[in-house]
C-alpha cells in the first residue's frame, strides 16, 4: 500500500527534531480544528524551548496559542516572551473530544505572535 505522509514524515524529520515537533502540533491543531497551533497540552521542558521556536520559525508560523495547564507554564510562557514572542489576546481552544456529546472542551488560552 502507498503511504505518500511516510515520505513527508522522513522529510520533515530530515528539517530536525523541532520541525518535526511542530509538524507534529499542526496536524493535532487540524485533528481538533483549532484555527492556530496550540502549545502547552504536554510538558515543554525549559532545555527543549530552543528547539520547540527555532522548529516554529523553520515552518514560517508566526502565531500559536499557548493553553498549559502545567505548573511550569509561567516560566515557560517567559521563555517565550524573551525570545521575541508577545501575548496578543486570549481565546478558547480545544482540547478534546467529551463524551457523550462529542463536543470539543474548550479552555482558556493565550496568543502569541512573533514581535
């Protein structure tokens, strides 16, 4: 069977881990028809932000929302603001599917734009 997303995925794994990191959150922003990537449904390690916004600028994104939860989320945030990025405004995003409904939740979230 042809699976024409292997060669994308090699390829985009052959742009670097934080690419293929955002690639990744693109086609989870897609799955749950989030208009922007959402940042902050996992952990992100303060060693891996480098990463995570050189990936973001590789994929020419310029926007995200950032909704964590995590008790880190603050410095994290910072990180963010230091390397260039700003809060904009907030909005609601979504994070996933309730059953029985199958309605998406829908939590609070901050926009960040490239400054």
């Amino acid at each position: 069977m042809d699976r024409p997303y292997k060669d994308l995925e090699a390829r985009s794994k052959d742009r670097g881990e934080g690419f293929a990191w955002v690639f990744r959150l693109y086609e989870e922003s897609l799955e749950k028809e989030n208009s922007r990537l959402d940042l902050g449904r996992e952990c992100i390690l303060e060693k891996d932000i480098p990463l995570l916004l050189k990936g973001l600028e590789e994929a020419g994104i310029r926007e995200f929302t950032f909704s964590s939860g995590w008790s880190s989320s603050n410095e994290t945030a910072f990180e963010f603001y230091k390397a260039g990025w700003k809060v904009t405004g907030m909005t609601l995003v979504n994070t996933h599917k309730e059953w029985p409904t199958e309605n998406y939740k829908q939590e609070p979230a901050f926009i960040f734009t490239r400054g």
